[in-house]
C-alpha cells in the first residue's frame, strides 16, 4: 500500500500528521508512540519574540469539542533554534515548522532567524490564530483580509525555496478566495481549519469562562463545518489543500481526503489520548484496503457527487 | 514514564452523598506512583462527549493497585460513578510531580500538618499513609460545608493522624474555615522550633483544596513561616505538558499545573491573580 504523498517537493511517508499546538514538541509523547511513524509533525507556533500567552483559565470542554485562548504563548524564535530544533531534527520524522506574526515585518524576521538554520522540512505559516490580534490589516486575522495574505506568502516565498503552508481561519464570508490569495502568494500549500472563534459562559457565576473571554474551538464539534471548508477550497485552487478540524479516527481521515485534502492534522485527538495518532493511521490503513485503494493519495476529492 | 492501561475496577463505592472511591488493579500504577501524583481517567470509551480526560489525585496505592476518591460534580463523574466492579477503564498516569517528603523526614521531631479543603483530601490520604508509616507525627485538617461530607476521618485516625475537623455550618467540628482553625494551630506550630529549609519551623503544611482556600493557607504559612505545599487544581486537556492548557501565573511566569506541579511551593504561586 502506498501511503506517501509529496507537497511541494517534499515527499512525506503518510499523509496523516499532527497537528501545531497539539503535540508540543514532539517529546512529551515519547512514551505513548514511535514519533517516526508520524507522517509530519507540525511544532507549537513560535514568534520571533517570547510571548507569555493568555491569562488562565485557558481551555474548556464543551459538547465534543475544545475550546482553548493559550495565546501562543512560547518562548521565541532564539530559543527555539537553541533548544528545541537540535532535537527536532534527530528525530526520523518530517518536521514543518510553525511560525507566526503580528505583521510582515515580524513573520520576515522570524522566518529568517529561522532559515539561518538548515531549513526544515516545511513552514507552516499560521496566518489564524484567533487568540491573538494580528495588526497587519484592518482585520483581526491576517488570513481575514486576501491582500494581506497574499503579500506576506509573497513575501515568504522570495526568502526561501522551502516548502510553504499557508494556515488559514475558517472565520471568514469566502475560505476560498483566502485559499486562492495564498496560492498567489506562492504557497505550496493551505492547511485549513485553524479553530473557530467562540466563548464558553459560566451562568451560574455570570461570567466567561475563559480568562480571554473568547477561544478557539477545535475537536469533533467542528468536523462537519471543516469538510466544508476544504471541499470549498479544494474546488477552487490547484495547490494541495491539507485538512484539519475534529479528526478522531481513520474514517475521519478518509472524510477529509474525499472532500479533497491530500493530507491531514490530527489535534484535539492528541490531547484526548496521547496514543490516538497510532490507532487512527492503523484505521485509516484499514479503511484502503477494504476500499481495494492502493494509493492513499488516489483518495483525494474522490467524493461522489 | 507514563502510560495509559486499561485498568479493571476492582470496587467502585459511595463513601458520602456525593463521593466515591474506586479501586482499581494495576502493578503498573501501584509501582510508579507517588503521594501527591495524579492520573487521567476516561469516562467513556469510543464517545466524543466526554471528550477530555478527568484528572484525579492518587488516593491510596495499594499491593497491586490504587484507589481514586472522586466527587461527583457533573457528566463525567457521573459516568464514573456507575461504573460496575469488573469492568475495564482507561486510565494515564502517573502524571506530575507529587510531595516533596525530604522536610518531613529530614529531622527527628519534624512533622506534617495536612490541611484538606474538599474533594482535596483525595491525594492527601495517601501522604498522611506514608508520613505515619515513617513514624512521622501527622495533624490533619479536614474542611468541608457540612457534617455529611467530612470523609476519611476514621481511617486517617487509624493510622495515627491527629485529626480536626471543620464545617461551614458547624455540624461538625469547629465552625467556619478549615483555614481559620489551621491559623490558631499555626501559633502551635511555631512552638515546634527550628527549621526547615530555612524556616524557623519543624512542621511543613501539605495542602490541597479550592483556590481561595489555598490562597489563605499560603498567607497564614508565610506570616507564620511555615513551609506549604499546595497542590493546584486546573482545567486540564492533555495532562503531560503539551498544550500549555493548565497554566497558573507564579513568580517565573506561568508554568504548568500538569507537568511542573500539581504540587508547587506556596511562595511560587502569584495568588492574586489564580
Ligand atoms: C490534578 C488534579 C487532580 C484532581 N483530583 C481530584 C480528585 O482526586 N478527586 C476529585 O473529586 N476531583 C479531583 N479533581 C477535580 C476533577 O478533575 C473535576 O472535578 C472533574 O474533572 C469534573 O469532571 P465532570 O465531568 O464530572 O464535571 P464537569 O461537568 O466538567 O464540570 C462540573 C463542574 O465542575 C467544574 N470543574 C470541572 N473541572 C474542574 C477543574 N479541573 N477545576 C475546577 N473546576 C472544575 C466545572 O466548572 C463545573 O462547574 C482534580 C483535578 C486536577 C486538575
Ligand atoms: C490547545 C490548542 C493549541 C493550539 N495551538 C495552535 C498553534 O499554536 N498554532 C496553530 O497553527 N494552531 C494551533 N491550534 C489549532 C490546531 O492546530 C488545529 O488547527 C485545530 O485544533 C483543529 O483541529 P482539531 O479539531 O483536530 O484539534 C491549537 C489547538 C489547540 C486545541
Ligand atoms: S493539560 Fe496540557 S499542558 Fe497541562
């Protein structure tokens, strides 16, 4: 069976990866699964400075969902380079590398801290957090607003040949005129959802329950929005679309290659059962051979309409 | 190392209105874990609602299990609750760092006051277990609203705990805050003497309960100077360190209840602001 795919020019082993934000660096889950069967891991968004993150309470359950306001909340670019990238890079995995700014100037200076190193596998420019406020355009979110993600993947792509992902919000009227902004730009590919804006309330003490008020909402509450959302896109640009939001099993991975990703994150999965990622690529395995599909990558935009 | 076993419940009783104890058979967990350490249980198995985890405090270790005292408080607990003897649950653990024994043991007559706000009594047992079992003196102080949920008494006496007790409505014990009675015990404890790590005290205080209830204690602990350790509670989603969920603001900025607590000093935590 053959399980890999390329992006851009990199050539992955499987197109079942995990997720930024949702499987810190890679270490904390040693214990549970050979990280060099994961097809890709995603780091934790990292900026060019340190950032502290939200206040607490930071993340609360709500009917098969999660909804977190961490902050991306990390210690900067510098201590990334020092401290966790040297280990990175002597695991057997594919590493994309997540990166993040308040405007161009910061993701430039970032990106190129960065690529003073031996570039990684793939960037994986997170235009869509929405738990911080991103001053680039009149928008909230960089990926709100086309001409701002456009000029910041453009800008992206002259300093460096390196795989480019584009991470894109859901929050938006068009996820796809965003998408076909970003293949404008250069990206080799969008990676879509990050989570949907959304607040948890406290009746009972008359008040928010995240310290930030609002969050992001990730898990098997917003699948069916997300299938959406990478049909939409994948109708509509030629790069690769990669696929995120809810995926807690193999079958999940199938729903989202049918509806046109080449590749997929696993997250909120990651934090329900550190060992998920193991059983859901051995379902997802299961699933093509039942289905007589030899190669997975023959699975995207199969969907019969 | 941690891992996650399917556990079989070995007892799953009622102890209180509200509370139950499980046991629960596993060499691994009854070998590697420590007072003061947590684990995460799954409610339900292959559902998506609950999605997350539920963290409880290791309660008692046994020969070839352990035992987890839990309160319940909303849907995941409850499916807990009617779990049967016999059947299998998820559990991941041992997780985060428990009580740091060393004070307590280091010199002759050093002792421990343990003070319990709640449902936090649920990892203190197993400390008060191991602190008389070293032949070490234990006062514990158990808080709770009313008679009906002070638990635990009886068995903290039998292994050789001073116990004192208060209720909110004064069914049982002193009336009032469990940290009121602790404060005139403090003025005791000031009479132990000499030091622990630098205190002018032979006694340290291990807490866990509600947030404001620990606020007071490491108020009164540091007035007193007497050493505390807490341990916090937080919503938590993975458990292990990844998500940066768990967060509590201490003197060198946030840091995680999972992995880097749940047992901290009193005097890291910025209590204002938890
Ligand atoms: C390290 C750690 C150890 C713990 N040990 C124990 C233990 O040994 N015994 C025990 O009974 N409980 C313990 N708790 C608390 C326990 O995890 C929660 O009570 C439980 O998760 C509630 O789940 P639920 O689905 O029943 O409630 P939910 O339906 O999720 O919530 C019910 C109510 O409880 C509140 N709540 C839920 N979780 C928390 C939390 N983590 N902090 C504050 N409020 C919360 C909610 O806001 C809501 O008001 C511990 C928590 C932590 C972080
Ligand atoms: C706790 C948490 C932290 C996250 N942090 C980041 C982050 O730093 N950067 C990012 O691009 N996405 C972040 N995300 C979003 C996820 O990568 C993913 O896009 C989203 O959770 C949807 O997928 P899921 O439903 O499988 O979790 C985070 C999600 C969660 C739950
Ligand atoms: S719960 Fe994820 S870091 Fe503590």
């Amino acid at each position: 069976m053959g399980l890999r795919i390329k992006i851009g020019k990199v050539t992955f082993p499987n197109p079942v990866w995990v997720a930024s934000g949702t499987f810190g660096s890679g270490e904390e889950f040693q214990d549970f699964l050979d990280l060099g069967t994961i097809g890709a891991v995603i780091t934790k968004t990292v900026t060019l400075k340190a950032r502290e993150g939200n206040p607490p309470p930071r993340i609360v359950e709500t009917p098969s969902g999660l909804l977190n306001s961490i902050g991306l909340e990390n210690k900067g670019i510098d201590h990334f380079r020092k401290e966790v990238y040297p280990v990175l890079r002597e695991l057997k995995t594919k590493i994309i590398i997540s990166i993040a700014g308040a405007d161009k100037k910061e993701i430039l200076k970032c990106a190129g801290r960065l690529l003073e190193e031996e570039p990684p596998d793939a960037i994986e420019v997170n235009l869509s957090c929405p738990n911080v406020t991103q001053k680039a355009t009149g928008y909230r979110l960089i990926s709100q607003d086309p001409r701002a993600t456009e000029r910041i993947v453009s800008s992206l792509r002259r300093e460096t040949t390196c795989a480019l992902i584009a991470k894109l919000t859901p929050d938006v009227t068009d996820v796809a005129a965003i998408a076909r902004a970003a293949e404008a730009g250069g990206a080799d590919a969008v990676s879509l959802v990050n989570t949907y804006p959304g607040m948890a309330v406290d009746a009972e003490d008359m008040k928010p329950v995240l310290g930030n008020v609002i969050g992001g909402l990730s898990g098997p509450a917003i699948k069916p929005l997300a299938l959406k959302a990478v049909r939409d896109v994948y109708n509509s640009v030629n790069v690769p679309v990669i696929g995120i939001g809810g995926i807690m099993t193999g079958t999940d991975v199938a729903e989202f290659m049918l509806c046109g990703a080449r590749a997929v994150q696993v997250g909120t999965a990651n934090l329900a059962d550190p060992g998920a990622y193991t059983r859901i690529l051995a379902e997802f395995k299961l699933y093509l051979k039942r289905k007589k599909i030899d190669k997975a990558g023959a699975l995207t935009g199969r969907l019969k309409t | 190392m941690k891992k996650s076993v399917n556990a079989r419940i070995v007892s799953n009783r009622r102890i209180a209105p509200d509370h139950f104890v499980m046991e629960v058979k596993s060499v691994w967990l009854s070998r590697n874990s420590s007072p003061g350490q947590f684990v995460a249980v799954r409610a339900r198995e292959n559902a998506t609602d609950p999605l997350l985890r539920i963290p409880l405090g290791v309660h008692a270790i046994r020969k070839k299990g352990i035992r987890l005292l839990y309160k319940v408080v909303g849907s995941g607990t409850k499916l807990l609750m009617s779990k049967r003897k016999g059947e299998r649950i998820n559990i991941l653990g041992p997780l985060g760092n428990g009580f740091d024994l060393t004070p307590v043991f280091r010199e002759k007559d050093s002792r421990a006051v343990i003070v319990a706000g709640g449902h936090g009594i649920a990892p203190l047992y197993e400390l008060a277990r191991v602190v008389t079992r070293g032949k070490k003196k234990v006062d514990f102080f158990i808080g709770a609203g009313t008679k009906k949920h002070v638990v635990c008494s009886k068995e903290l006496r039998k292994l050789g705990a001073k116990v004192h007790v208060a209720t909110e409505d004064g069914s049982m014990g002193h009336k009032g805050y469990v940290t009121d009675l602790l404060k005139k015990h403090l003025k005791q404890v000031k009479r132990y003497g000499t030091r622990v790590q630098g205190y002018r005290s032979r006694a340290t205080i291990y807490a866990c309960g509600p947030r404001p209830m620990l606020a007071a204690l490491a108020k009164n602990a540091k007035r007193s100077g007497v050493p505390a350790q807490v341990s916090l509670d937080a919503y938590m989603a993975c458990g292990i360190g990844a998500c940066l969920g768990c967060v509590v603001r201490t003197v060198d900025g946030y840091r995680r209840v999972c992995k880097d607590g749940p047992v901290f000093d009193a005097r890291e935590i910025v209590w204002e602001s938890a």
